[in-house]
C-alpha cells in the first residue's frame, strides 16, 4: 500500500546502533517537537524569573510564535523526505515521514489557534497564567510524538503527555464547576482507556515480540501467526483505547460532557488537535502497520465504531439546546466520517483522513472560536437561544459562524464538502458501497443541526433579549483566529488542489515495509 | 518447580485477595492498604520472571510513594468514612458491570488460552535477559539506547504532571456557574427519585386512599430525570 | 503438577485487571475509583514482565518502567483534580459530578 | 478568444458587487445593475451560440477548463465549462428570460426594503443555474443544482417574517435534499462505472454500461430530477413555494431551476439509451404527474397556486418526452413552457401588484378594463398553454403528444393521458381568465366570500401548524404554508382589497418583459415545425448532443393526432365558458366531482373544509401531507424521537460513561474471538 519504501532498513540500521553503543540522534530530525517542548519549559522559565511583570499578551505570543516556529521547522524537515525518503531516527522509535510532518502541522494550527483564543478567554475570565500555555504547548508536543512515534510505548507515552496536559486544562477554569466535572470524567475515563489501550498493547507485544511497529509489520508479514488469539485480543483493547481518544462511539461518551464543561478554547485545541493526534495513531498502527495483514480482522470492528459515531453523533446532536455541546457531539459524527476513511484501510483513505483533519482543524476551531466569543463572561451563554438573532446583533459574526457550519455540513466550496467527498470517495474505491451510503444519510442528517444554528440566528423573530443589551467584544486574538480558521475554510474548499497533493505525499512517504 | 509453583499460588492468592478488598472494603484507608498487598504480590511475581530491578521499584514507587500520596489525600480531605455498598444507586449498575466484566475475562481469557502455553512473538528482539549481565545493567542499556527517546520525553510527561499539580491546587472563590445547572445533578435526581418512591410507599401502607401528592412527586421526578 | 508456565500470569494479571475495571465501575468514591486504574495498570505490568520473560527480551521490562512513570505522573494530576473538586463540595462521590448530561 | 467561462461569472461578479456595495446602488440602481449583468451574459451567450453555428455541425462542442479543482489520483476534476448545442440553448433562454425577469423585478420589488438583497439572491441564482448548465463534468452540474436549490430557498423564504414563507422555503429544502441524494449516489456510480464523470467520457463510455448498472444510474439521477422538477412524490414543495416573490415563481419555478431535471436526463442520454425499463418509468412518473397537477389546479382559487400546479403538470410534459426518448420535444417544450409560464406569472404578478398584493382569484373580475397590456399578453400566454395553433405551446405540445403515441405498445394510453392533461389545462386557464379578465368587478361586492376561506383557513392551519412544530427540525417556530388563501406574495399582507379600489396597469419595466415574452409565445414554436426537415431546426441543431433515434407515426396519423389535440384545447376552453362565464354548470359540479373521483377524496371532508375550491384545495394538501409530507416528516420526528430516546443513556454519571466503555470493549473482543483460530 505505501509507495516509497525507506531506503535503508530501520532494522538493520538499529542492529547496527544496537552494536555500536549508543544510539546516533539526529536532533534536526524531531525539530518542531524539540521547539514546542522547549517552547513550553522555556516560557514556564521566563515568566516565573519575571515574576508576574511580564505583560499579559506575552505567553500568548510566546505560544503562537513557539508553534509558528515549529510549524516552519516542519518545511526544511519536509523536503528532507521528500528527496531522500521516509526514515526512522531516535534508535527507529520516532517516524521521520510525510505522515507524521503532516500531523504535527495540524496540532502546531490548532495550537496556534487555541493560543489566539485563550489569549482573550484568560483576561475575560480573569484567569491570568502561563500554565494554560506551558500545558498547551506541553501537551501538543505529547501530540506531535503520538503521529510520529514508531513504537507503540512511545507512542502511549505521547499520548499521556497529550492526554494529562488536557486533564489539566480542562479542569482549569476554576469558577467553573463545570469545568472540574469536565476535568473529572474526562481523567476516570481517559485513565480507564489508558489501562485497555495498554493491555492492547502488551498483548501486541506477546504476539509480536516488539513494540516498534516497523518490526511489528514486518514480523507480520513475514510469519504466519496460527494461533493468533493474543494479537487479535490485543487490537480489540487498542481500539478501546483509541476509539476513547478521538470520540468514537461507544467510547465517546466523555466527550459531550467534556466539550461543554472544558474553557471553550481548550474544546477548540481538543476537537482539532487532541483527534488529529488520536487518529495520526490509529492510522499509524492500524492501516499502516496491521492493514497489509490483518485488515480483515480489524476493519469490520472500525466499520462498526464508524456507524455507530456517524449515527449517535448525529442523532443526538440534533435534540441538544447547547451549541457547544451541540458541536461536541457533531464532532463525534465526524470522527466517524474519519474512521470511515480508516476503514478504506488504503493509501487513498489515509491522505483522506488526513485531509479531513486538516479541513476540520479549521472549521472546528473556527466554530469554537465563535462559541468562545458568544460565552461572554463566565463562558455559560451558550443555549441556542442565546445565539437568536446574532444575524441582526453581529452581522459579521453570524456569517462568519454560517460559513462555519455550512462548512462542516459539507457545502460545495468549503473544506467540509470536498473532505467528505475524498472520505467516500476512498471507501467507494474499496468498494463499500453499504458504508458509503450510510456516510450520506447522516451527512444530510446532520446538515439539520447545523442549519438549526443558522436558522436560529437568522430567521428569528424575537431574538434573546441580552444579545442586543450586552455587548460581545472580539478580542484580538480571537479575530485573528476566526481570519485563519475563514480563510483556511474557504481555501480548503475552492483551490484544493496544493493541500491534496501535499496530502497524497505525506502518504506517499510513510515509514513501512513491503512485505 | 513445586516451590515455584507454590510461591506462584500463594503469590497469586494475595494479589487476587488484595484487589478484592480495593474492591469490596468500605473504608478507603482499607482499600489503600489491600492495594500495597497486591501490589507487593506482582513484585513477588516480578524476581520471580527475574525483574529484579522493576520488583524493587515496584515497592519504592508504587507501594512507597504512590500509596503514600493516596493515604495523604484521604487523610487531607478526610474521606476516610465508610461507603455504603449496599446498593448501587443507580439501577443496573452492579450487574451490567459484573457482566460486562464476566465478558471481558472470559473474552481475554479466551484469547489467552487459546494459543495454549505459546506466546507467539519473535523471541529476544533487542536484547535476552538470561545473558551474562546483570538484570539492571540490560535494563539501563536498552533504556538508554533503544529507549531513549521514550526515556528523553518521560521528562515532559513529569513536568506536565507537576505543573498541572501546581495549577489545580490553586485556591478558587464560589463557583459562578450554578444556575446554569437548574436541575442539579442525577446523584440528587436519582435520590428525589428514591425518596418519592419511598415516601409513596410509606403512604400506601399506611392510607391506601390518599397517594395522589406523592406519586405526583415522583412523576416529577421522574419527569426531571428524563 | 501442572507446570508453572507463562499462562498462569496471564490469567491472573487478565483477573487482576478484571477487577480493577469491575471495581471502577462499582465504587463512588473516586479516590477508590484512582486505585483500581493502578490495579489495571499493574496487571498490564505484570502481563509485560511474563512475556518479557516468556520470550527472553528485556524490552518487556522497560516498557513496564515507563508505565510506572506515566501512573504517577497520573495520579498526581488525579489526584490534583480530586482535591479541587473536594475542596468545593466535601464529600462528592462521582455520582454526584453529574451536572453535564442529555 | 473564448469567452464561455464569462457567462457564469458575469453574474456572478454582480453578485459579488452587489454583496460588497448592494445597499450603496439601492433602489433603483442595484436592480439596474443586476439587470446589466446578465443582459451582458446574454449577449455572451450571443457570441458563443454564432461561434458554434460557424463551426461544421460533428465539432460543434467547445471546452474550456480553468484549472483542475480535485486533483485526487485518478480522479480528477476540473472547473470547466462545456459549450455544446443543447448547453448553449439552455443558456439563451435562462439569461434572456432572466434578464427579462430582472428588468421586470425593478418594478415589481419597487420599495422593498432589501431591494438590493433580491437582485444579489437573483444574480447568485443564475451563476449557479449557468453553472449547472454549462458544467462540463457531474460534480459542477451538481455544485449548480445545490447552488440554485440554495437560492431557491432563500427566495422562497425571501419575506421571511411571514411564517408561512420560511415554512414553504424549508419544505423545499428537505424535497430537495432528497433528490440531492439521488443524484450523488448516481454520480458516485457514474465514477465507479465509468471511471470518470466528465460528460465528454460518459458518452463514448455509455454504451459499455450493463442495462442493470444503467438502469439504476437512471434511476438515481431520476431521483434527482423528481426532486428538483416537482414530479411526484415529491412535488409538494413548489406549489408551497409560490411564497416567494411573483419574479421568483416566474424565473426560478416556472422557467429555468425546476427545468434542470429534464436537462439532466437528456444531458444524460447516452446513459439512457442503456437503462430499459427506468424510461418507462420517467415517462409513467411524467404522464401520472401531469394529470394529477392537472386535475388539482382546477380547484384553485389562488391565482399563482393554479400556475404551479399547471408548471407542475407541465413537466410531467416534458418528463413524459424524455422518457419516450424524445429528446428534441422535451427540451422543445421546456423551452416554449419557459416563454409562457414566465409570460403568464409575470402577468399574474402584474395583477397582484394592480390588486394590492391580493391573490385570490374570486376577488378578481373584469380587469381587462383596467389593465390593457397585461390582458392582451395574458390572453396570449392563455392560448399558448392551451395549444392554440399557431402559437408556440401548440407545436412543442403536439411533438411531445405525438412522440408519446409511438412510443412502444403503451404508447397510445400515454398519449391519451397527455390529451386529458391538454383538455384539464385548456379548462383551468380558461377559468383563470375569466375569473380575472372578464364578470363583474367582485371585489367591489361587500359580501366577500373571502371571510369564509379565512375562518376555514385559520382553523385548517391550526391543527397543521401543531402537527407541523412537533417535528420542526430547524427549528423555527413557524406554522405550516400549506394553505394559502391571501397570504403568500404580498410585501406587507395588505388584505384590505377595499371595495372602491382602482387597478392600474404596471410600470413600463414590468409590461415591457410582458410585450416581449409574448412575442416569443407567438413565434418561438417556429424553431422547429413539423413540415419536413428543413423546418425542425431545433432537431438539427441539437442532433449533435441527442443521439435522436426516434421514429414518429406516418404522416396522416400525425395530422389526425394534432387535430385531435385541437379539438381537445377548444373543447377545454368552450366547457370552462360554459361553467364560469354562461353559468350553463355549477362550478362546484367540475371542481369537486374532478376532485373526488380522480383521487377518492372523502366527500364529507370536502364539505367540513368549506366551499369547493377549498375543499379541493383540502384535499390536495390531504394527499400531500400523508404520502410526502408524512414521509418527511416521519424521518424528521423519527430522528428526533431516536435522539431523545438515547438522550437518558448519556446519564452524566462517569460509572455510567465507564460502563459503556466496558461493554464497548466486551463486543469488541467478543467480535474478535470469532475471528480467532481456535
């Protein structure tokens, strides 16, 4: 399924570092993840020897240049393999490809984008800190090594960072009851998946004898497994484990919960960056790593999560009064849309999905972004209600918001459609057409409860009486976070064409073997 | 192998015994101290697979200091009374969990047993263990050769863990966002639910006519649950 | 005698880790709820060490290094996130963080 | 230089000049500009149709591709546009009579607080209906067909503080939606089929097609046409969407969007040359509508609802020829229909406007007196519907008539719907006419039976509207649009028609659209004459695109069979003399025995509902409401009951959450066990 192959064998080339002592370490090679990493204890740093003087814009600017910084890192970095191919470097445990270059681009967005915004949000709430940052960044560099780790414990071990940094943000907004439950449930229960996700990979690992998975593949391809009980025990727990993390059903039931407790910012940050990384590792371990081999084992169980999100997700986001938890649970109908480009289980699905993250990295920001300005203070102004005839109070901002829902109900010319598009398109080519159809049925379903929104803005007749009293002020970060996440939207969907082949490259080099 | 297997049985016998009492005692300084036995237990099993070092650790860390901070913080905010076990509030609870959890023993144990005393994965992939060094010398070579990224970036996960620490224990004034929550949480409607039952057959037994209020309580409650 | 084989740890870490999930299910409190994630992550360590042992890598035995880590980098965030919300509500059992819900 | 790519983008450029500077142009200006843009589209169209008439007749097709959109693999589309005879036809007609409208809407939204906003919807409705016209591959077709269904929406719901009109404007959006499905499932087939969408593959490649994968792409994009052109089941939305503006009804659903169905289908031919039996059941869906719409708008008193229904009727026309494969009349039809329909809306808005946003046609009577222009051009819309030779309905109508006799051993049954259809539309415009033109000036009497309607109209959209909000899937509170009365298409809802008001004739901008579109129903049957072929030159003109292989009846056969359809038109019109002018029958004797015993309407219904005319009315929103409204409705409150349902699962309890996990877990692994080698 991969087009190029890495030119020198990773095992062979760890045999011989195995020999030598001492790993050689290539540092320009994890680049943008040093930056974020650094970026993040530095500021921590910085601002405790500033004790407080320094001014309250400042960590925000820190984070968005810290991550600007990473994401150029990440070009260098990217003709490096796209002329000399796709490599392994750190003793073969991180993935140097176009895969995971492409991902670590999505969460340093979707950093840049939840730094704009919480920039805003800390004042209004009074919540001043550089905390929010060092873990924002902290956790996106536990992102970043998640999509390129070539190990499952390294990839868990990025998972924690990511996932314990997110327990901590989203239980930070303390006037906020709400937000501590968020924190609560979302800690019990993404420990709770860690333990299945872990037991999935330990079985792995007795059924393999590795945890790095170019040796895993390999091995695979290689033998013939006739008692096969541990290896297929074990992908049944690791999807426990992921489906947890990027909110597929049934393990998503954290995420309405959390979404709607969690600093709107930090819900912006976890629907674009935090599934970007869970899916990176899905993807890495399953389509790249067991799809030549055991594709038919796995695929059925992904086909199953991805109904049963894109349906749940649907479904019972059209009955919610919240917007924000209106949109989490349109996320879950996403991540199905997602896990259905999982289940093509191809080369086509995968730059699909990795098209669909990024296209979703910025519609969703973007809806959060309004969602995080519509809160007002204290962040609880969140009922539909609220939001009737914003078309008339903030002309602006209500487009905008259209463009971004109309977006992820997948209209023509906007990232949402053409997403979607590649999305059946690459399970069509597989030739499941039973999938591709449910797919339709709840895009069209689900385009209700995003033109519910609009209606509600628009096609009000008496609109919420504190929209027109109070005033809603747009920060500037904020606004410049909705300016990315709008062009990024429209972009997306009108001239495609650069970001798709980009997409396709990234596949194209992906560390694997050929069996 | 009559020693090992007898060290193994009772070994086993504690750790089994041990996770019960997390699990069924009331007391959670109860529960604390019945997880050090299982956790001294997967240490015994550890020297016994000749993971000297990691036995050690298991006791210093986890039994030394991650028990610890569990006791310090039932000790803090004085939690240490008694859980009632009688009944799960909410309906259903106990004997889905029970059964969801049948299934997945028996589901694992399935798969465990099925490839009979096999493990099938390519042996020794980086490094044996019986060789000639020491336990914690192959251990310190992988870990800082294969592993050293993995080990490298454990740094970042601890700092998140402390400065996360550091962050939540930060003072907060009253929560402001109550009244967004007007019905409260499902523990109290579960409970206004309970005690409308129980107040209607309180009522029933003892003035068979006059139920009309109470029920009309529960169907309230009823109604807020749904 | 049966033979003491790599099978009768995996059984019992499968039942150790049963029981911790049987346990977070059924306990309120979520200080006990933290402990029984620690009973799962053990029986995942000990299944590590039997197949670090079952076929003679050493790998086996540094995974379960770095699992110790990330438990207590998680329970000191846990435990941080219980003493926030104690320190609101005296008492809460996780029944009672139930505010979000529909 | 060619200039195809303009045509779309000139209106689209004053969209986007009117979306940045609409309010600073205002009223007149936006309007004028709005106009100026797509005159100079039809001027392009000018062009580009010389360009092609220079070319010899095999090479008459032009492409343009601007830049490929989708680079993905193997699939690849670009934004290109295909200029061909068929494509270039549609396109003279859809920016002439939209320029046409445009001018009359000067007029007619004259003092309209979002006069400009109108013109923008306006100009964004022809770029994409150009779009979908000129598109050179299924995914730009597909892009207009949701860009104009947009527009349509929007101008239905156009008056927005009526509930009635956002109602109808969401009814069109869920028809269509269901349509919409169609026609991406049949262009992902296409795709998996063919291996490509372009129209310049699909062609060559058709033929290779297996009759059953033909027959389910026709069917699917059949789906689509039924959805976007109103054909039963799903024609309920555009009676509804008489809401709108009276310009909208004349352009967006009388002349160009609802026609995209039978484009689709002949753009589509080669496929259907492979399909067997789904022409059959075009042309059945297509006779059977006819004659229901037909039968209704004999019922109704509203003087737009008539003409939706008789567009809907109409095309079942059209659908009935491209199902017999008789191309060349289908789109022949659609283009004269485009002349009429417009010219008879524009009229009936041009009465509307003379009588204060008034739309019930017992209100009317003896305006021929008052508004001179409007009469005379509406009398000739009036015979050209009916097929009054010479005019232009009678020669398209004949051809689809005389193709539908030939057409296989049901041919004759076919033909003799559509000569019941052409008997039922001479009766109904008739009866329009006379209600409107001719009597006595009823709105001068005191005793209106409009108070009536009013109180059965109240009591009827009550029950409709409780029934309606339950599964109010958008969720605006607005009641349903089903009944119509006077509501509909007035800037303000002025019911005082007083009794001593005065119709005056309409502004130059609205009679001088009027003067020209009746031209074009006097004359525009003269491209294509049955008199030999030197005479058909629609048919030649458009051979290139149609692979035309249909054989019409020998000579005298033809000749007996436009007679008979003669014959049936005046007979139409002498019985509805008879009726509403002579008195000679009671018109409840027509309008509820035509009612009832076509569609087994209960009786005792009609006369709880009230008087005949509602009562027919009642009925058809009787037959709607519980085959296709039910249906959409049934979904709507379906999805919500499923999410309702499920709402109590996600308790707010963790151990809950935790618990579902486990059991998640547990049918995962118990999956995985079956897939084990034990």
């Amino acid at each position: 399924m991969i087009a190029r192959i890495v030119q020198d064998s990773p095992v062979q080339t760890l045999a011989a570092e195995a020999a030598s002592g001492t790993p050689e370490i290539i540092w320009s090679a994890i680049a943008p993840n040093l930056i974020l990493m650094l970026g993040g204890v530095l500021l921590l740093t910085v601002v405790s020897l500033l004790r407080g003087k320094s001014p309250s814009w400042f960590p925000a600017v820190w984070t968005v240049v810290t991550a600007s910084l990473a994401l150029i890192a990440l070009f260098p970095l990217w003709a490096r393999v796209q002329d000399e191919g796709a490599q392994t470097v750190m003793a073969g445990a991180v993935g140097l490809d176009g895969f995971s270059l492409f991902v670590t681009g999505i969460i340093c967005l979707s950093v840049i984008m939840g730094a704009l915004l919480l920039e805003g949000y800390v004042r209004r709430e009074g919540l001043e800190g550089a905390e929010w940052y060092v873990l924002l960044l902290l956790s996106a560099s536990g992102g970043v090594t998640m999509a390129s780790a070539n190990d499952l414990i390294v990839m868990f071990i990025g998972l924690e960072i990511l996932s314990v940094a997110a327990y901590v943000l989203t239980a930070m907004h303390s006037k906020r009851i709400s937000s501590q439950e968020a924190g609560l449930k979302y800690f019990v229960l993404g420990a709770f998946a860690s333990a299945f996700l872990l037991y999935g990979i330990a079985l792995t690992y007795g059924a393999t004898g590795s945890t790095n998975l170019v040796r895993i593949q390999r091995f695979l391809s290689d033998t013939v497994i006739t008692q096969n009980g541990l290896l297929l025990a074990g992908f049944a727990f690791m999807l426990v484990g992921f489906g947890f993390k990027i909110g597929a059903a049934p393990f998503h039931t954290w995420a309405p919960d959390v979404y709607q407790g969690a600093p709107s910012p930090v819900t912006a940050y976890m629907a674009s960056g935090i599934k970007a990384a869970g899916f990176a590792g899905l993807l890495r371990v399953f389509v790249v790593t067991f799809g030549p081999t055991y594709g038919a084992d796995w695929r059925p169980m992904v086909y199953a999560l991805a109904v049963l999100s894109l349906l749940v997700g649907s479904f019972m986001a059209i009955v919610q009064t919240n917007v924000k938890r209106m949109l989490a649970y349109s996320s879950i109908s996403h991540a199905g849309f997602i896990l259905v480009a999982v289940e093509a289980s191809s080369t086509q699905g995968t730059s699909a999905a990795l098209f669909y993250l990024l296209a979703y990295t910025f519609m969703v920001t973007g809806s959060f972004a309004i969602v995080t300005i519509m809160g007002r203070t204290g962040d609880g102004t969140h009922a539909l209600d609220d939001y009737r005839g914003l078309g008339r109070a903030r002309p602006g901002l209500a487009l905008i918001f259209t463009v971004f829902l109309l977006a992820q109900a997948g209209v023509p010319f906007t990232a949402g459609f053409l997403s979607k598009f590649y999305v059946i398109n690459s399970v069509v080519a597989e030739g499941q057409y039973a999938l591709a159809v449910i797919a339709m049925v709840s895009a069209v379903v689900a385009a209700f409860l995003y033109l519910r929104v609009v209606v509600a803005m628009y096609f009000s007749e008496d609109p919420a009486a504190e929209l027109m009293e109070s005033r809603i002020k747009v920060p500037v970060g904020a606004s410049i976070a909705l300016v990315i996440a709008v062009v990024g939207t429209l972009w997306l969907g009108i001239v495609p064409g650069a970001v798709t082949n980009v997409a396709n490259d990234a596949v194209a080099q992906l560390v694997a073997f050929k069996s | 192998m009559r020693v090992e297997m007898f060290t193994f049985l009772l070994t086993a016998a504690i750790c089994l015994a041990g996770s019960a009492g997390v699990v069924l005692l009331r007391n959670p300084v109860h529960n604390a101290l019945s997880l050090v036995a299982t956790l001294f237990g997967v240490a015994v099993l550890f020297i016994q697979q000749g993971a000297y070092f990691l036995a050690a650790i298991q006791v210093i860390v986890y039994a030394g200091a991650i028990v610890i901070l569990f006791l310090f913080v039932i000790m803090l905010l004085g939690v240490d009374k008694a859980e009632g076990l009688d009944r799960d509030p909410i309906l259903g609870q106990r004997p889905a969990a029970i059964a969801a959890a049948v299934a997945i023993l028996g589901l694992s144990l399935t798969a465990l047993l099925s490839v009979g005393s096999r493990v099938t994965g390519q042996a020794s992939t980086l490094a044996a263990i019986d060789g000639s060094e020491p336990n914690i010398n192959a251990l310190a070579k992988v870990l800082f050769t294969d592993y050293v990224f993995a080990f490298e970036i454990t740094s970042v996960l601890l700092t998140v863990a402390v400065v996360g620490a550091v962050v939540l224990s930060r003072k907060a004034g009253p929560a402001i966002d109550a009244a967004e929550f007007p019905e409260g949480t499902t523990a109290d409607l579960l409970q206004a639910k309970h005690d409308a039952a129980a107040v209607e057959q309180g009522v029933l037994e003892e003035v068979a006519t006059e139920d009309e209020t109470p029920e009309g309580e529960a169907e309230t409650a009823e109604e807020a649950l749904r | 005698m049966l033979a003491l084989n790599e099978t009768w740890y995996l059984v019992l870490a499968a039942m150790i880790f049963t029981i911790g999930a049987v346990g977070l299910l059924t306990r309120k409190n979520p200080l006990v709820m933290f402990m029984c994630v620690e009973l799962m992550l053990n029986a995942v360590n000990l299944t590590f060490v039997t197949f670090s042992k079952a076929l003679d890598d050493i790998a086996g035995q540094a995974i379960v290094f770095f699992v110790m880590v990330v438990a207590a980098a998680e329970v000191v965030v846990g435990l941080g996130i219980i003493v926030a919300i104690m320190r609101r509500r005296q008492g809460a059992n996780a029944d009672d963080i139930s505010l979000m819900r529909g | 230089m060619n200039l195809i790519w303009l045509i779309p983008c000139l209106p689209l450029f004053g969209f986007l000049v009117l979306l940045v500077a609409g309010r600073k142009l205002g009223d007149p200006g936006a309007g004028w500009w709005g106009t100026g843009v797509v005159a100079a589209s039809f001027l392009v169209v000018v062009k580009v149709f010389f360009d092609l008439l220079a070319l010899p007749e095999e090479e008459r097709s032009l492409t343009q591709t601007l830049f490929t959109w989708i680079p993905s693999g193997s699939f690849k589309v670009s934004i290109g546009f295909l200029a061909d005879p068929l494509s270039i036809l549609m396109c003279l007609f859809i920016t002439g009579i939209g320029a046409l409208i445009h001018l009359y809407s000067i007029g007619y939204m004259k003092g309209d607080e979002k006069f400009s906003k109108f013109f923008l919807y306006l100009n964004l409705f022809l770029a994409s209906m150009l779009l979908l016209v000129l598109g050179d591959n299924l995914l730009l077709t597909f892009l207009g067909w949701e860009g104009v269904g947009t527009c349509s929406y929007l101008l239905i719901s156009f008056w927005h503080t009526d509930p009635a009109n956002a109602s109808a404007g969401k009814k069109a959006f869920v028809t269509n939606r269901i349509g919409d499905f169609g026609f991406m499932l049949g262009t992902f087939l296409v795709w998996v089929t063919v291996g490509s969408i372009n129209y310049a593959d699909i062609g060559p490649a058709a033929p290779m097609i297996a009759a059953g994968t033909a027959t389910a792409i026709a069917l699917l994009f059949f789906l689509g046409a039924v959805g976007k052109s109103a054909q039963l089941p799903l024609s309920v939305w555009l009676p509804d969407a008489m809401a709108g503006p009276t310009p909208v009804s004349a352009l967006i659903h009388a002349a160009t969007m609802v026609t995209a169905g039978v484009y689709l289908i002949a753009r589509l031919n080669p496929i259907m040359a492979q399909a067997g039996w789904a022409n059959d059941v075009i042309a059945w869906t297509g006779a059977i509508t006819a004659l229901v719409a037909a039968s209704i708008a004999i019922a109704q008193t509203d003087i737009k609802k008539v003409l939706a229904y008789s567009t809907v009727s109409q095309l079942g026309y059209m659908f009935l020829a491209v199902g017999t494969q008789n191309y060349v009349a289908g789109i022949f039809h659609m283009v004269t229909h485009a002349f009429f329909k417009a010219l008879l809306f524009l009229g009936a808005g041009s009465v509307i406007m003379a009588m204060s946003h008034e739309q019930d046609m017992r209100k009317f009577g003896n305006l021929r007196k008052y508004l001179p222009v409007t009469f005379a051009t509406f009398m000739i819309g009036w015979l050209a519907i009916s097929g009054i030779p010479p005019l232009a309905g009678f020669w398209s109508k004949d051809e689809v008539l005389a193709g539908a006799f030939n057409a296989g051993p049901a041919g004759p049954v076919l033909w003799f719907i559509g000569l019941l259809v052409a008997l039922m539309t001479a009766f109904y415009m008739t009866r329009v006419v006379i209600m409107t033109f001719f009597g006595s000036e009823k709105w001068r009497l005191t005793d209106d039976p409009h108070e009536a309607v009013e109180s059965a109209d109240v009591e009827s959209e009550a029950v409709e509207s409780e029934a309606v909000e339950s599964v109010d899937l958008v969720g605006a509170s607005v009641a349903a649009a089903d009944h119509g009365g006077g509501h509909g298409g007035g800037h303000d809802d002025h019911h005082g028609l007083s009794p001593d008001h005065t119709p005056q004739e309409s502004h130059w901008t609205m009679t001088a659209p009027l003067v020209i579109l009746a031209g074009l129903s006097i004359f525009g049957g003269a491209i294509n004459l049955p008199f030999g072929s030197d005479f058909k030159h629609l048919e030649r003109w458009l051979e290139p695109t149609l692979a035309y292989e249909h054989e019409l009846p020998p000579v005298p056969v033809l000749v007996l069979l436009a007679f008979a359809a003669i014959a049936v038109a005046s007979l139409g019109i002498f019985l509805a003399y008879l009726v509403y002018s002579k008195h000679k029958i009671a018109a409840e004797k027509i309008e509820r025995p035509v009612l009832a015993h076509a569609w087994y309407i209960d009786e005792t219904y009609a006369k709880v509902a009230g008087g005949p005319g509602e009562a027919g009315f009642q009925g058809l929103a009787d037959f709607d409401g519980t085959v296709v409204d039910g249906a959409v409705n049934g979904v709507g409150a379906g999805v919500l009951g499923i999410g309702n349902k499920l709402r109590p699962v996600q308790s707010g309890l963790v151990r809950s959450y935790a618990l579902g996990i486990s059991i998640g877990g547990a049918l995962l692994l118990a999956f995985i066990v079956t897939r084990m080698n034990l």
